[in-house]
C-alpha cells in the first residue's frame, strides 16, 4: 500500500507541476500579445468569456477525474459510491 501512495503523490506533483507550466505558457503568451490591438471581431470571446470557459473546462477534468477515481475503486472491490456527474456544458 505505501507503493500506491508513492505513486499517487508523485502523480499528483507531476499535475501541480504541469498545471504550473501551463501557467508560465500562458503568462509568455499575453506578454508576447498585448500589443496587438484589443478590438475584438465579430463573434471573438471576450477575455472574460475565456477564463469562465477555461474554469468550466478545468471543473470538468476534475469532475471526470472524481468519477473515473471511484470507478476504479469500485472496481477493485471497494466500497460502492453514488456521485452526481456534471453534464458536459
């Protein structure tokens, strides 16, 4: 059991550390941007729009990620859970 524990903390380092990277790529972007005119063209997300999709979408690797989590104990025998799944949006 303390194999599985390694492994997940480890697993879990490795998505800090790349939710991180995504930050600093994105950082790298809006600086190499700003510059460019912000009007905005017909039909172009709003930078508010943006960061409410990029939560929603981030909500739903989380709520995938819960469901896929108690499936596999499920599967391995262990106590049956009931959760509410979030409809893709």
């Amino acid at each position: 059991m303390p194999e599985y524990q390694t492994n997940v903390t480890d697993l879990q380092k490795q998505f800090l550390a790349a939710i991180q990277k995504v930050g600093e790529v994105q950082a790298k972007l809006i600086e190499a941007v700003r510059d460019v005119p912000a009007t905005l063209e017909s039909g172009q997300l709003t930078p508010a729009e943006l960061v409410a999709r990029s939560f929603d979408f981030a909500t739903q690797v989380l709520d995938t990620q819960r469901d896929m989590t108690l499936r596999l104990i499920n599967a391995a025998g262990g106590a049956s859970t009931k959760t509410k799944s979030k409809q893709a949006a």
